[in-house]
C-alpha cells in the first residue's frame, strides 16, 4: 500500500466518525488541520499537520476538518520482549509482542 493510500480525507463541511480498533491506533494529521472529539473525554482537541494523538481500541471518534484535512490512522509498534535464555530456538519460542 502507498502512502496516498494510507490518508484519510476530509472536506470543508464534512465530519467522520470512527470507532477505533482493533488495538490502539495514532491519528496524525498530514495537511490542514482536525477537530477531535473522543468519547469520554472531556475537552476536544486541534492537531495541526505533523502532530499526532493515540486513541484507544473502542474509542468512538468525531473528526471535522479545518477547512479541509488529510490524516493517517497508524498502528503503534510492537515492543518485543525477551527473556534471558540460553539457546537460540529457547529465545524464538520466549519473545512475545506487548503494545508499546
């Protein structure tokens, strides 16, 4: 998949509602400017291109633009995790992904 395929657009007027998931995702704004809305959050927020927010599996999301955006909803990294050990197939079977 490109990168042009990976955004999201939002037009002047137009508002998107998500439900995130599944797992965390990372909103960054590519070009103009969003308006977030997540439930159960008390206060909205503004990002402008190149600035990100981590939204939470199952977060229901209201995005507006300003006047028009484009944005990426990103996977967070696996962080891997291992356990000392003393042969390499004993490593393999050890490491297990946690979300970052």
């Amino acid at each position: 998949m490109s990168e042009q395929q990976a955004l999201w657009s939002v037009e002047k007027g137009e508002a998107l509602s998500l439900m995130i998931g599944p797992g965390a995702r990372a909103l960054q704004v590519v070009q103009g400017r969003v308006w977030i809305t997540q439930s159960g959050h008390g206060e909205d927020l503004w990002l402008a291109a190149g600035q990100s927010v981590q939204l939470d599996a199952g977060e229901d999301v209201l995005i507006e633009a300003w006047p028009e955006a484009q944005f990426q909803l990103l996977v967070p990294p696996c962080v891997r995790v291992r356990k000392a050990v003393w042969t390499w197939p004993r490593l393999l079977r050890s490491a297990s992904c946690v979300p970052a």
